[in-house]
C-alpha cells in the first residue's frame, strides 16, 4: 500500500506539472489533494514564487523548496515555541539531506542546465519533480507523519 500511496504522489505532481503549474506549486498542489484537501486550494499562492528556484534565480530547487512548504503544513509551529522550531528544522534539514544524497545538488541551475522553459528544461524539471513528490512520500512515511490507513497520523 505504501509502494502505491508513493507512487500516486510521483503521478499527481506530475500531471500538476504537465498542466502548467511550476515544480513547488505541483508538489503543493499533489499534497493538498492528498493529504489535506480541507485546505483553500488558492493557497498555491504559496508556492508560485519558489519555482525556477526562487523566479529563475536559479537557486533551491522549487520542488525541494515546495516540499519544505509541505513539511511546514503538517509540523510547523503556530507560536514561538522553540521545540515547535527545532521540530521542523529538524525535518526540513532530513528531507534536505535527502534531497541532495538522491539528486546529488540542490541547486535549480546545476540540477537543470538548460535554458529555462525550454523543452529539454521543462522535461527535465518534470522528472525531478515527479521524483521530489515521490522521495516526499516516502519521507512522510518513514517519519510516520502519514500512515497508508488514513493518510495523516
């Protein structure tokens, strides 16, 4: 069940992607759906300024940067709680570490070399988006903060 639940989510964002939405708004848009539809679907606001890795700055990786946002969602903190804090440093660090070990880089220019919005960048953005969504899930699993029963625990 965990292989399918993974799976779905590498589907999703990319099929959000396809569509036109950016590599961070697909990431969000794939986890709304999946695990907190109760959410305004408009707050993909969010997540429009973090593809291209910051607007074509080329910095973090949009769908790494989504994903942080995701992260946030279901761990951060709603007050100056400094456990709250370190709670999701913590797991957005993990989730980044994890990143980098599959990816090999953070970085949108080093990650994608070509021109953006170019064929050959888009094909490549959606690989690593699909793949992003997909090491996502399997991170949520593993920290048991979604479970294959009821989605969230």
């Amino acid at each position: 069940m965990s292989e399918t639940l993974i799976m779905e989510a590498r589907n999703k964002a990319g099929n959000y992607f396809r569509e036109g939405y950016n590599c961070a708004e697909s990431i969000f848009l794939t986890f709304r759906e999946l695990l907190m539809p109760e959410l305004d679907a408009n707050l993909v606001k969010l997540a429009s300024g973090l593809g291209g890795g910051l607007g074509h700055a080329g910095c973090s990786c949009g769908a790494l940067t989504g994903s942080v946002v995701v992260l946030g969602l279901l761990r951060g903190r709603t007050s100056t709680d400094m456990a709250g804090r370190d709670a999701i440093y913590e797991l957005s660090r993990e989730f980044h570490d994890r990143f980098k070990e599959n990816f090999g880089k953070t970085c949108c220019r080093v990650l994608n070399p070509y021109e953006y919005d170019t064929k050959e960048h888009l094909r490549h953005c959606l690989k690593i988006t699909g793949n992003t969504s997909k090491l996502l899930m399997a991170f949520l699993l593993e920290k048991q903060i979604v479970s294959t029963e009821n989605h969230l625990s």
